[in-house]
C-alpha cells in the first residue's frame, strides 16, 4: 500500500536521520528509481529548510518518541498539512482539527492518510490553513511572549522593561 501511494506522488522527500536508517534504506530499495529522495541529515540552515518546506505538499512526523515537535510547528507555520504519529507532543503541538494523527506503529493508516491527503486537495488546503493560523495564534514570538506575560503576572512577577 506505501509503494503504491508513493508511486503516486511525483517525490517523496524524507529530510532526518533515525536509529532505524539500515531498515529504511532497505524498504526504500524496493520503490522504483526517482519516487524516492532521502536527505539522510538533520538540516540546521534556516534558509535551506524554509526551501524544503515551502515546496512541500504535506509534512509527516512519523515518530515513535516526541517531546515538543518543533518540526511540526516549522511546518504548520509554512500551511503545511500534518500526518503524525500519536507521539507524546504532537496533540500539544497539533491542537484540534489540524492534522492527521494515526496510531504509532500503523504503517497502513500511516500510508492511507498521506494518500489521502494527495487525492483531496480541499482537505489539503483546508489543514494547511488550520495548521498556518494555529502556528501564528498559539507559537509565534507575540503568542509566546502574551502567555509568558500572564503566566508573570499572574504570580505576582513583573516582566523586565
């Protein structure tokens, strides 16, 4: 079901680096040549990850073990769809109605809702724009810095001037 979903797309595009690289690398080989590119590296250059993730059609955050996805909110800061494993952090991170979260484990579902996310471009869009307006209302420097000022203020703290 993954190879053929993945056949489907033009590229899939898999940017990290995990302790299970030598088990992908081999269910990789299977696909055919050019539906696969793996940048086997975390990527710390702002502009060259803002390149990757502004060309992108969907994020995915398969993890087993998340603590706060930072990843996560890079992408939904770009409107980027979400399909992620329930990893702790991600409901955290995701809010309500934003992504898709599948049970960790579940390649198959894990497959089906990337497919189904090629296949539906107004289900596409429409998390894409949930995910933006999370990211701008619960993370971006103003959000932060309101709910750091009121948690302060609320233990009787005053912020610096």
């Amino acid at each position: 079901m993954c190879a053929a979903r993945v056949g489907r797309a033009q590229l899939l595009l898999l940017i990290g680096s995990a302790q299970d690289d030598e088990e992908l690398r081999r269910s990789l080989a299977g696909l055919p040549d050019g539906t696969v590119r793996w940048d086997d590296r975390f990527v710390l250059d702002r502009d060259e990850l803002w390149r990757y993730l502004s060309a992108a059609d969907i994020a995915v955050r398969p993890s087993r073990n998340e603590g706060f996805s930072v990843a996560l909110v890079e992408a939904m800061s770009c409107a980027l769809p979400i399909v992620a494993t329930e990893a702790s952090g991600v409901a955290e991170a995701l809010g309500h109605d934003v992504g898709i979260v599948i049970p960790r484990g579940d390649a198959a579902a894990f497959a089906e809702a990337i497919g189904r996310l090629l296949d539906d471009e107004t289900l596409r869009r429409g998390l894409g724009q949930r995910a933006r307006r999370r990211a701008q209302e619960s993370f971006s420097v103003q959000a932060v810095g309101a709910q750091l000022r009121a948690f302060m203020q609320d233990r009787g703290l005053t912020a610096p001037p």
